[in-house]
C-alpha cells in the first residue's frame, strides 16, 4: 500500500475509492467525500437492480454488498466506503473479516454515531429502513457510549423508493414525510438522525416539518473527513484526480442518471454492469 517510511503525508496512491449503496442515496456521500477530497478518484456502484436494500432479508443484504466489494476490488479500490445504512448494518463486520487486510473499509454508521455523542444530544430519533431499524445498531451503538441518552427509533419504509423515483420537494413528498414525523415517538426530540443515505436528499423538507426546533444529522461530511483521515493515516492520499469518476449501476435507471449528473454538475459516465 502506500509510503510508510516516512512521518510526512505522502501523497502518492492513485488508486480508487469505491463508494456503493443500492441506488442514488450514496451519491450524497460520493459528493461530501468529493468535496473534502477533490483529487480522489471515485468509483460508484449503484445497485438499482436490487433496491430497496431496506425490504431485503440480512443474508441478501449481505451477498449483494460481498459481491459488490469483490467487483470494487477487481477495480483496484485503496477504501471501499459502505454507503448505505441497510448494507452498514448488516454486513459491515462481516465485509471487514472478509477483506482482511486487502482494502480499507469505511461504514455510515460509526462516524455518525460518535458525532451525535461529541455534540451531546440526549434525545436522539433515528429514522431508517426497516433493515437498519431491525439491526436496532444506532441504538446499541449509541446506548454503548451513553446509556442516559434516549433513542427513539421509527422504519419509514417509503422514503427511500420515493427518493429513488425523484419524488422529492414536492406535494407528494411533503404527505408522506409528514405522516411519519408525526408518530409520537417522534417527538420532543433534540436531534434527528437521517440513517439512510437517501435522505439527505430530503433533508430541507424534514427541516422544514420540524420548523428547525430539532437537529437533522446525517452522516455525509462526518464520514468524508474521517476518509480523508483513515487515507492520510496510511499514506494513501492522491496527489491528482488524472481521470473523471466513474458510476456503475447494476441496472439503468433514468433517475440514478438524472441525480448523478446534478452531483457531478456535467455529464456523467454511466456504465450498466451485471457482477451477478
Ligand atoms: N440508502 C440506503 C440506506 O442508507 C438504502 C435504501 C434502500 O435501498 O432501502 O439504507
């Protein structure tokens, strides 16, 4: 891997970092990660053909994110960055033991975790898949570092397949949102969790229900900077982007297109792949 001879930051891996999830929602992680490191080439996987993740049993869950991290290896990734929540908590530790030391892996969950703590909130609501709300990982992980705090947790199935379908910013959205904050878990909150990477694509309408009276996280930018750590820490930082990112999906979709060019802000180079 890179140069560990020396104390200084070395810039000097040019290799990839794959970021996959099952559709769009990871895109809002590839852009903060694209942001916090404008010389990292990315590679994108988007598994259209199999989303929702969230409705998906554990063992399929699984296989598709194994299959996945084997494809993003066979592409010479430096990280592979989980980013979805579903995949996150289902097969997060299994990836790791899998991949022993053949490729970094970075997850959702962690970052989002410890920066919820940091910031000392004490009434935290977790909005999710049914994947991640069934794990119950937010709340053990975060019961772990504080056992005072209060987690309500609520699965809101809908959401993801509705962001998928672009129907986001609009009448339909807005309803939809609307009946599932109003659960009564839901409130008296202090802070909101978004642990679908989906959601930040909604995020301006959650504010808005909430009338700014509640914190919504996500875990977009505090996963980037801990990326930029983990390849500083080993020395696997690029010195340039030489060539533009590259997005898989395992099935067209025109809205997967549509968002990953608002990401990119031009054209995109989208490329079908069946790994299956
Ligand atoms: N964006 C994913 C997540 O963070 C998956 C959504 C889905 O496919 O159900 O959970």
């Amino acid at each position: 891997m890179g140069n560990k001879d020396t104390n200084r930051t070395v810039y000097n891996d040019q290799k990839s970092i794959g970021v996959f999830d099952s559709g769009i929602g990871g895109l809002t992680v590839a852009n903060a990660i694209n942001k916090v490191l404008p010389k990292e080439h990315l590679i994108y996987f988007g598994d259209t053909a199999h989303l929702p993740y969230g409705d998906k049993s554990v063992d399929a869950i699984r296989y598709y994110a194994l299959r996945i991290s084997k494809f993003l290896l066979e592409q010479d990734c430096k990280m592979i960055v989980i980013a979805c929540n579903s995949a996150s908590a289902v097969a997060s530790d299994m990836l790791l033991e899998f991949f022993k030391g053949k490729v970094l892996f970075a997850n959702v969950i962690d970052p989002l975790v410890q920066y919820t703590i940091e910031k000392g909130y004490q009434n935290v609501g977790v909005i999710a898949t049914k994947a991640t709300i069934g794990s119950n990982v937010y709340r053990e992980k975060l019961k772990t570092k504080d056992q005072k705090l209060k987690v309500n947790q609520l699965a809101t199935p809908l959401l993801a397949p509705m962001i998928e379908e672009g129907f986001f910013n609009n009448n339909i959205s807005q309803e939809v949102i609307k009946k599932y904050l109003s659960d009564d878990s839901m409130q008296g909150l202090d802070s909101l969790l978004l642990a679908c990477t989906h959601y930040p694509l909604i995020r301006s309408e959650i504010e808005l229900y909430y009338k700014e009276k509640v914190q919504i996280l996500d875990s977009c930018d505090v996963l980037a900077y801990q990326v930029k750590e983990m390849l500083s820490k080993e020395n696997l930082l690029s010195a340039k982007l030489s060539k533009s990112h590259k997005y898989y999906v395992s099935d067209f979709t025109q809205s997967f297109e549509d968002t990953a060019k608002l990401f990119n802000g031009s054209e995109i180079e989208l490329e079908v792949k069946n790994i299956w």
